[in-house]
C-alpha cells in the first residue's frame, strides 16, 4: 500500500505553549503540520496569518501542510512560499480562476491543493485534476475545530479516488474535520491518503501517543 499521512492541525494546539506543541508534533510519528488560515471572510471565523506561520517555520522540522480558508489567496501565493511553507493549498469556493492558482502555486516551489466544502461534488474538479496535487475533501464545513465528522465523506472519497485513476492523476487525497481513531480506517479503506486531526490529537491525554494510535489505525 501507498504511504500514508497524519497531518496534526495546530489550530487545536495551545497558542500559549506552541513551540512545546511543535516540538511534540517533531518527535511524533506525525508526517506534516497541518496550518489552518481564516480571514473571518471566506469562512466565520479568523485563525492566524503571516507572522504566527514564521514563528512555526522556525521550529518545525516537518512540511507545513497550508489550508488557506481565505477570499483571494492568490495575492499571498508568495508570501506563503518565502515563509517556507511547502503545500498550498486553497478553497474551490475561493478561486474563480482556479487552473492559474494552481499554476502560480507551483510556480512557487510549493505542492498545489485544493480543498472543496461538503456541499461541493468532487465532479468539479474533472479538468483540474491533473494539475492537483492534493485534493483536501472537507469533512466538516470549514471554519471551526471539534465539529462531528459529515457521513457522506466515505462515497466523496471513493468517487474521487475513482476520478483520480480515471485521469491518471498523481493526487494525494487529504480529508479534513473531525477525523478520530473511529473513521480514520474507513477513510483510507474508501481511498484516502492523508488524515488532518485536530482536537482529537491536541485535546487528547497524551497527544503523542493519539498521533501514535492513528498512525497504527491506518497502517
Ligand atoms: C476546519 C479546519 C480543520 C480543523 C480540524 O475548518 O480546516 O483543519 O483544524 O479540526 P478537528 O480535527 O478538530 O475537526
Ligand atoms: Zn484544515
């Protein structure tokens, strides 16, 4: 079997301890940092920006996985880049000109994602699928951490999966919200490569050990 990927997001991490919390996520099995951006527009909530991400980038010894839930994200594409992330990935919903996102992104050095929102069928992504390099299929409607994980993301995967292979297409398919020991199996069964969790991991006893659990789960 391929690879596969935990991805621990920070936004459940403790902001006041967040060098401890990324020097846990370093001596983890943990394979990314996940970074959740949110403008309070695109989505009803703000997350954190620029200066934060440099402050992560200067601790953390693994790729940052960046989720930009943000309107424009292509004015920032290269700020992003000299911050060092490595994935970019931005919102379906957010970019009326998706194909030259993901062209500008990789331009940049960085792996290209694009995320969809639970109410979006992954048939939208047909003609830019070759271009993509992760796929992140939102598993709860984007904005908050600790929300219960939507059902119907098992036949999302699978039909995209399926989309994948049809093309020929080298994506990695990354599935976001509310993934815990009790799905992450069924996710990879029904396709996924890449698991992003994060109360589950932060709010949990002992989080290297819960990092250690999911990464058993779907090996
Ligand atoms: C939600 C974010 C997620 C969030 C996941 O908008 O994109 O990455 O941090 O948190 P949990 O795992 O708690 O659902
Ligand atoms: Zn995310």
């Amino acid at each position: 079997m391929d690879k596969k990927y935990v991805a621990p997001s920070l936004l459940a991490s403790d902001f006041a301890n967040l060098q401890r919390d990324i020097e846990m996520v370093n001596q983890s099995e943990a394979d990314w940092f996940h970074l959740d951006v949110m403008d309070g527009v695109f989505v009803p909530n703000i997350s954190f920006g620029m200066p934060v991400i440099q402050a992560i980038a200067k601790h953390a010894k693994k790729p940052l996985d960046t989720h930009l839930m943000i309107v424009n994200p292509d004015q920032y594409i290269k700020t992003f880049a000299d911050l060092g992330v490595n994935h970019l990935t931005v919102h379906y919903e957010a970019c009326p000109h998706l194909h030259r996102t993901l062209q500008a992104i990789k331009a940049e050095g960085m792996k290209a994602g694009v995320a969809i929102n639970p109410h979006n069928s992954v048939k939208l992504l047909e003609d830019t699928i070759q271009d993509i390099d992760i796929v992140i299929v939102m598993s709860v409607n984007p904005g908050f951490g600790g929300q219960s994980f939507i059902e119907n993301t098992y036949q999302k995967v699978k039909d995209l999966k399926q989309l994948i292979q049809s093309k020929n297409a080298n994506t990695l398919i990354e599935i976001d919200g509310g993934v815990n020991v009790d799905n992450a199996k069924k996710l990879i069964e029904a396709g996924a490569d890449v698991l992003v969790a994060g109360s589950f991991v932060f709010k949990s006893e002992n989080p290297t050990e819960t990092i250690k659990d999911l990464k058993v789960e779907i090996a």
